[in-house]
C-alpha cells in the first residue's frame, strides 16, 4: 500500500493534476445532475453506467499520461485497422438508439458507440498526418498536402454518415479537422476556398441529400412558426427546453424539484438536455458553473498545447479543444433554442458511457503531452 501511495504521489505531482481535478469536478457534477435527471425513471441503470464509465474513464487517463503517445501515432496501419473495425462492426451489428441512428453496439444494457472512440483515433492520425506532411518538400499548405488531408477526412466524414445516418456526430470530425488545420498554419486561402466550396455547392446537398424532416431541424430554432406552426413537432423539445431553462431564473427550483425535470416533460433530460435540467433546478448559477468547468478545461488543453515545443502535441491539444468548445456550443445552443437540435452530448455531463470514457481519454492525452513537457523542462534544468 505504501509503494502504491507513492506511486500516486509521484504520478499526481508530475502529470496535469489541475486538469485532471477539473474533469472530475464537471463528472461529478454531471452525475449530480444525471441523478435528478433520472429519479422519475424509477431505475438505476444510468447512474450505474455512467458511474462504471467514470471509473473506465480515470484509468484510462492515467494509462494515456503514462504512454508516450507519439508510439501509438506512429502505428497509424494498426489505427486506420482499428477505425474500419469498428465500422464494420457497426455495419453488421449496429443498433439503433433513440434518436434512430444506427450508431450503437450493445452488449446486454451497456451501449458502445463507435464514432466517440474514433474521435480519438481520427485526431492521432491526422496529427501524424500533419506532421509527416510538414516535413515533405510540398509543406502543409501544398495544393496535394491539403487534398490528401481532405481526402482523409471525408472518408471518414462519409463513412460514419452511410454506416450509422449520424450527421451530428459527423459533424465533431469536421470541426477536429478545421481546428487542427488552423492551430498546424495551413494557409488561410485554403479556408476561404473551402467556405466558397460549400456556399456553392450547399444548395445542391440541401435539395437532393437532405431529408425533409432533416432540412425541419436546422430551420426549427430561426423559423419555427415555418417549420412547426403548432409547435408540437421538430420544435417541440427546444420550446420545453427554453422553458426549462427560463423558469430556473436566477437560483432555480431546486434540485430534485424541477418542474418539468421531474415531470417528464422535458425529453432526452439525461442526454442531450442536461444543461436544462441545471437551469431549471440550479438556475442561472448552475447553467454559469458547468460554462465556466468546461471554459477553463477548454484553455487549460490549449495552454499545454501551446507549451508542449511539439508541433504534434500542439496539433492534439488543438484537436481535443476544438472537439469540446463545438460539443459545448452545440449542445448549449441547442438546449436554448439557438442551434439546431442534432443529438451532441455535453462533454462530461450528458449521459453516456462512451462520451465520457473518450473525453477522460482525450484528456489522458492532454496530460501526457504536458507530463512529458515538464520531463524536458526538468532535464534542461539539471543537464
């Protein structure tokens, strides 16, 4: 016992200590959540899964801070192997979860949903892929450098879009890519060659790829007398949203005694709506608490980012921050009616096993990245 307490003692003086302790207090405070949130269910399978997830998550943190993981970028064959793994077996043996996306494995009342593991093997191989380009002649701006990026990306845009019809969780990947893209210096021309490639061809995907109710979605939060005059169909669970969350006010209802929380008139409270749960029963200080968690988790990633003296680390950090600032975006905005409602998960506060495990994972990454950093620091020092 005693060698392990000095194990834990060595480990927590070297690795992020701060980051680690600012995703357990927005864990455990979306598991607070998540208990009101699921105490009219009458079961208590969620806490039971999220709690399982949560230990899963902390080990993993510790393995990633551990492993150099510059080893397991460099086996990009075995990463590449392991995405299209998981895709077939999503293909042949997917379900369908409550949104009616094919996104899920279940294994007994565990669900393991691939897209959420692959964020993390997505960002190790574009990082990889980054830094091998930048140090080829054609550089990371080169007209063949950026197809080859773009390339990667819309495989696997497209695969998770024909696999699993999950556009929301497609969408993470793409803002992977363009935070990556921005933070490694590819040219700003190439984004404004992207941004007029999709204004022109925007009109044609939206006639000919998306479905009606789709196109109903995006429009819902900006026309909804439009798209739902009787505000009983696409618009339904923003409006029980917004209501939500503008009767919490100031200090909330409550815990344990929100209206529509524990009414169950607020759909997907668990999930994609746990940021209301906070406002109608913690008020404007609880919604103010879980902004300003994953605020400081947000610039801590990108502090190690911009220290770690790795253009590949740098480009992780970047990877991992752009993941969370769209999901929190997102799903904020969606819970106030502002973005549309494409089923994005809070980091560290919705439920679901296999976002938290990849966000704590991601983060393991974070921390190994800054331990090693402080490992050449202290070298310099002595040497």
């Amino acid at each position: 016992m005693g060698r392990f307490g000095k194990l834990l003692k060595n480990y927590l003086r070297a690795g992020d200590t701060l980051l680690l302790l600012l995703c357990l207090a927005a864990s455990v405070y979306g598991m607070v959540l998540l208990y009101s949130a699921t105490r009219s269910y009458g079961t208590e399978r969620y806490m039971l899964v999220q709690g399982l997830a949560l230990f899963l998550g902390l080990i993993l943190y510790v393995l990633f801070s551990l492993i150099d993981i510059d080893v397991i970028a460099d086996r990009w064959v075995l990463l590449i192997g392991f995405n299209l793994l998981l895709l077939v077996a999503l293909r042949l043996w997917g379900a369908e979860g409550d949104t009616g996306n094919r996104s899920w494995l279940r294994f007994g009342f565990v669900g393991i949903q691939p897209s959420e593991l692959m964020k993390i093997t997505f960002t190790l191989l574009l990082a990889g892929q980054m830094n091998r380009l930048r140090e080829t002649r054609r550089g990371i701006s080169g007209v063949f450098s950026v197809l080859e990026m773009t390339l990667h990306l819309g495989l696997m845009f497209g695969l998770i879009v024909a696999v699993s019809a999950d556009l929301g969780s497609a969408l993470v990947f793409l803002v992977i890519f363009a935070a990556m893209c921005f933070a490694g210096g590819v040219n700003l021309l190439w984004f404004l060659a992207a941004i007029g490639l999709c204004a022109a061809v925007a009109p044609l995907l939206w006639k000919n790829f998306l479905s009606d109710y789709q196109r109903n979605r995006i429009l819902a939060p900006y026309f909804p007398e439009r798209v739902d005059p009787d505000g009983l169909g696409v618009t339904w669970q923003a409006r029980q949203s917004k209501m939500a969350l503008a009767s919490g006010g100031f200090t909330g209802q409550g815990f344990l005694r929100g209206t529509r929380a524990q009414g169950d008139m607020l759909p997907f409270k668990h999930t994609d709506f746990i940021f209301s749960v906070a406002g109608e029963e913690l008020g404007l200080i609880g919604c103010a608490a879980i902004i300003a968690l994953l605020t400081v988790i947000i610039l801590r990633v990108l502090l190690v980012g911009m220290r770690s003296g790795s253009y590949r680390d740098m480009l992780l950090c970047a990877g991992f921050a752009g993941l969370l600032t769209f999901q929190t975006f997102e799903n904020i905005g969606m819970c106030a009616g502002v973005t549309p409602v494409i089923g994005i998960t809070l980091p560290f506060f919705s439920y679901g096993g296999s976002s938290l495990v990849t966000c704590f994972a991601a983060m393991g990454i974070v921390s190994g990245i800054r331990l090693r950093q402080k490992g050449r620091e202290e070298s310099q020092r002595l040497g």
